[in-house]
C-alpha cells in the first residue's frame, strides 16, 4: 500500500504546537509595505491561530 504523503507546501506555511494547535504567519507582510502604516505593519508580525473553520482542512493536508 502507498504512503500517505503529508502536503509539503502546507507543512512550510503552518506549524503545530504541542497541544494540537496550528499556527500561521499574518498576512499581507510581503510587498506594498511602503503604502501601509507602520501600526499595520506591526500589528501584521508574529503568528496567529488558524480560523476553526480551516482547521479540518489543514489538518488533512499535513496528513494528521
């Protein structure tokens, strides 16, 4: 029987905590950040939980 294979480009954009949680980075960081304020760019560092709605989907990509 083949592997299930986790979905790579999903296991480089999140990251699961010890307690099951998953984890994904803000976004709109990457370009036009010379037109955003610098309260919206800060407020856009760190990480953030991913939506309830998106978890299943998430989940079934990295293959948990």
């Amino acid at each position: 029987m083949p592997k299930m294979k986790s979905h790579t480009g999903m296991g480089k954009r999140v990251k699961v905590t010890g307690k099951g949680k998953i984890l994904r980075e803000q976004v709109g960081k990457r370009h036009y950040l010379e037109h955003k304020s610098s309260n919206v760019t800060r407020r856009m560092t760190g990480t953030v939980v991913v939506a309830k709605a998106d978890t299943a989907r998430v989940k079934k990509l990295l293959g948990r």
